[in-house]
C-alpha cells in the first residue's frame, strides 16, 4: 500500500511541474509575439489574441522572413536620373539607398528581409535631417517614423486563395475594415470569383489593415467576414491613407509567398465599377511581349507634388523635391504577374512615399517598365449624365467611383437579357 501511495505521489507531482511547464511556455509566447507585434505605426495599444491565436500569428511571422527566391535586379537608370538629388529627405534617403544598392551582392537571390530591419526613426534624427518638421501635418509623423518597417504580422490570411495554378486574373482590391457594404457589393458583382468564357479563372482579395486610431474597433467583425468569405487579408497596422504604400508593399510579399503563378493583377479601390468581362477580353488580346511587361490604366504624366497643406496629397517641399513619373491613377489599374518578384525587390529600395499611386509608378519605372494608356480607364469618372447608363459601361473597363447601391443597379442592367444597346 505504502509502495502504491509514493507512485501515486510521485506521478501526481510530475503531472503538476508539467503543466507549470506548460503554462510557463504559452506566457512565454505570449510575450515573445508581443515583441513581435510592436509597430511604430500603430499608435494606441490593440488587444492580443488568444494563445492558440498567437502561436499561429507567429508561425506566419517566422514564414514571413524565410528566403524567397528572387532574379537578379537591376535599377534603371532612367529612374536614378529622373529623382534629383538634392536636400529634400526622401531624395536623399532614395539615393542613400541606391548606392547601397550598388555596393551589395544582388546575385543571392535571397529575400532582402534578411538585410533590411525595422529601425524607427526617432524624432530626433528626423528633427536634425528635416528643418521643419514642426511644420508637417500630425500623420506625417507616424509615417516618418514607420518609413523603415516593412513587415507587420498578418492578422488573416488565405494561403489556398490560389491553389490552382491557372489563376488568370487577382483583383486585389484596397478596403478598410468598415467598408463592409462596399466589398459585398464587389463580391456580388465585378469581384465575383469563378471561371469566366474561355475557362479563365478569376479570384478575389481585400486588403485591410487594423482599424484607425479614431474608428471603433472592428477587429471581431473582421474574423467573421474573413472566415465566411475566406477572401480578406488583414494586416497588424492602422490602415491610414499614409499607410497605403506599406499596404501595396506587403501585399508584393503576399503575393511572392502564395500566388506567384497569376497571370494579371488588378490592383483598385472598393468605390470603383470594374467590367470584369471586357478587362479579361482585353487581356487576352495582348500580344505575349505586352502581356509580359504590361502596366496600363488612366496614366497620368508630368505630374509634381502639392505644396498646399490643406489638401490630401500634400507633399512638403523639405520632404520630397522633384517630378514625378508617369504612373497609373491609384483607382485601379493592371499589370502582369510575372512583374512581381521585381517590384517586391525594388521596393526596398525605394523609400515609402506618402502617395501609393505614385509609389507605385516609381517602383515600375524603376524596373523598366513603363505605363501604357488604356482610355477604358476612366479613375476620374465620366460624364454625370452617363453615369447610369449601362450601355455607355459596355465598352469601358473601370469607371470612379460608385457608391454600392450605384454598383449594383449598374451590375444588373448591364446583364440584362433585355438590354438592347
């Protein structure tokens, strides 16, 4: 009996020293993720996940770091002309980086993650560099201080999104977590997934950060629509207009991880009416060299930077001095697939730019590519009394912008089988 008595003991205590093991561990996870979430850019503390959550948000953060292969990259040297140098922050910061650039071995084909690490900037280094930042508008300064970190933690993924490797077309569409109306209204009409004529398949992704600093926290809603529509993409940063261009970064390494093999990206904004029949028929009539390197929407040309601090793009001269590339009006545009793994590369060369649209044409040009007019691009709308009229739609490809009810009465009458036009 004694014999029995001490066993029992025995394996009572070592059940116990098992669990405070256990227990001690998850803690441990718990804090490491902590560590791992911090994001300058994110202003205001957000609610941790629970355990079983956060060991999973760390498995996608250590995959997030791992080697991806990538083509040597060459940086043209059109853009390095094209950007002065002189004593505006992001001129000099661009060509600090490019001459890194030029001094490192780019033959290793390995995820620039590797050499490149999030180091916020302090407001006094931005103070001694920038004269007037006193002067910027209040988001600037998360921005600034962000301008180095390129890798938040991705709340909700989809890794089958594209498991078939005949992916035709991926609209990847820009939202916000209380644009809930909008994407419903997008999957219900132009975003619908499937296989079009021609066995063409098409897919569907939202890209989301967190709720802004001043919105209602949203983060339960966005579990659910993630989980019912298996079609959102959720990263840990306040999804601000700032934050546009790390958006358009994250998305490049998305894309690198999961769906390398799609043929053409739509990249738009959930306000915009897209003809998802007419932009695959016009696909499809490239010519394989403009398939290969095709970027094309509204382009706007000769464009420089706002000086006036009231409006929206607002770009201080202390900041940024120069023109701008041509590039595809944010709205929506296209371009090919197999542009990715450069412009993934590229972008950490190219410092964050406040402005995505632009960003965008930067990291094109920067490559090579240059944009190509489409005038079925229509990011700053048409005229207000066609605006209803479906047969006026037939022949364009994405007009700007439309509200969902608007989306979806248009929808159905261009589809109507008594349309005549």
């Amino acid at each position: 009996m004694r014999k029995t008595y001490t066993k029992f003991l025995i394996l009572a205590i070592a059940s116990s020293l098992c669990l405070v093991i256990f227990y001690s561990q998850l803690k441990d996870v718990e804090l490491t993720q902590r560590d791992l979430a911090r994001n300058p850019l994110v202003t205001t503390a957000t609610p941790r996940k629970p355990t079983t959550v956060v060991i999973s948000t760390i498995k996608k953060k250590a995959k997030s770091v791992m080697l991806v292969k990538l083509p040597p990259l060459t940086i043209s040297e059109d853009f390095r002309k094209d950007i002065p140098k002189n004593g505006a922050f992001w001129n000099r910061k661009l060509h600090s980086l490019l001459r890194h650039f030029d001094s490192a071995d780019n033959e290793t084909r390995k995820d620039p993650h590797i050499k490149f690490h999030c180091q916020p900037e302090s407001f006094e280094l931005l103070q001694t560099n920038i004269q007037d930042i006193q002067s910027y508008p209040p988001l600037y300064g998360d921005f600034l201080r962000g301008m180095e970190c390129r890798n938040p933690p991705l709340l909700h993924d989809q890794p089958g999104k594209c498991a078939s490797d005949q992916i035709f077309l991926l609209f990847a569409i820009k939202s916000i977590p209380k644009h809930f109306e909008r994407r419903q209204a997008v999957r219900e009409t132009w975003g619908r997934e499937g296989l079009y004529k021609n066995g063409l398949q098409v897919r569907t992704v939202f890209l989301l950060g967190r709720s802004s600093v001043d919105d209602p926290t949203l983060d339960k809603m966005l579990s659910f629509e993630a989980q019912q529509f298996q079609d959102l993409l959720v990263w840990d940063f306040h999804d601000t207009f700032y934050n546009l261009t790390l958006k358009e970064h994250v998305f490049f390494k998305w894309m690198m991880d999961h769906c390398p093999q799609v043929s053409f990206v739509f990249k738009g904004d959930d306000d915009v009416f897209a003809n998802t029949q007419a932009i695959l028929n016009h696909l499809k009539s490239l010519e394989p060299e403009q398939a290969s390197s095709l970027y094309t929407g509204q382009i706007i040309s000769d464009a420089t930077p706002l000086r006036d601090p009231k409006i929206k793009y607002y770009v201080p001269q202390s900041f940024y001095e120069g023109p701008y590339p041509a590039y595809a009006g944010g709205g929506g545009f296209l371009f090919s697939g197999n542009l990715l793994p450069s412009l993934y590369h590229v972008s950490f060369y190219i410092p964050f730019y406040p402005i995505d649209d632009v960003y965008n044409g930067m990291c094109f040009k920067a490559i090579g590519i240059t944009p190509t007019k489409h005038d079925g691009f229509k990011t700053f709308d048409i005229r207000e009394q066609d605006r209803e009229n479906p047969c006026v739609h037939k022949d364009l490809l994405l007009v700007h912008q439309r509200n969902p009810q608007q989306t979806m009465r248009l929808w159905r009458n261009m589809h109507s089988s008594m349309l005549t036009c």
